[in-house]
C-alpha cells in the first residue's frame, strides 16, 4: 500500500481499504502511506504547478483530492480518470476511514520522505 492512498479518490478509497482487509490473515499487518501535513509542507516549500491544500485545509476537511489533469491522465492507461489524481489526508480521517475494518495501530509523520506510514491490524 506505498503510495496508493495518496492517488485514490475518497470515493475509492473504502473499496480499497474493505479489500485489504478481507485479504489478510487475522494477525497480520496493513502497511499504506499516506500525505499528511508533512506532504502539504513539502509540496508548499518544494514543488511549484502542483495543486496542494493549506494546513488549516486539510485540518478542516480531513481529506483534500485533485483530479489530475486530461493529459497527465492519458498517460495512465491503468485508471479510471475520475478516480484517480493526489490524495492529501488528516491523521484523524485516516483513522476513520479504517475503523470500518481495522485498528489504527500507528501513524508515523513523515516515515518515507514526506509521507506517512499507516500501519493497521484487522478487526
């Protein structure tokens, strides 16, 4: 789960997450990333042209998406356009949307580069 959830849109996102949980073992671990403040600061101070929330946005709104572009979406023969762009979550929203069907075991700030690492147990 590196670098999934940061490209879903939060309509796709509880399919995936329903997904993993039914294909892992009782004791095991989910490990995803996900941007986080850490990625709002880095895109801010880092990147230009890139679509990026503001701190107090993401706080407010939990989770931030951006469609990509037509013609960086007709690169990507794999996708549904609609589904498919940068994802930016709160923790607090992270932990909401996996309650349904895991526990929130930990979330590291900024564990790879400058996303975060989710990992998570199933109910």
């Amino acid at each position: 789960g590196i670098s999934i959830l940061t490209h879903l849109s939060p309509e796709s996102q509880p399919a995936y997450l329903k997904e993993l949980a039914r294909i892992t073992t009782p004791s095991g671990l989910v490990m995803l990333t996900i941007a986080s403040q850490g990625a709002v600061a880095f895109h801010r101070e880092k990147t230009s042209g890139h679509q990026t929330p503001t701190p107090e946005q993401l706080d407010k709104e939990g989770i931030v998406f951006y469609q990509y572009p037509e013609r960086q979406l007709q690169r990507i023969d794999f996708v549904d356009g609609g589904d498919y762009g940068r994802t930016f979550h709160s923790h607090e929203y992270m932990k909401m949307i996996a309650a349904q069907n895991f526990e929130t075991l930990a979330i590291e700030a900024r564990a790879l580069h400058y996303q975060d690492l989710v990992i998570l147990r199933p109910l």
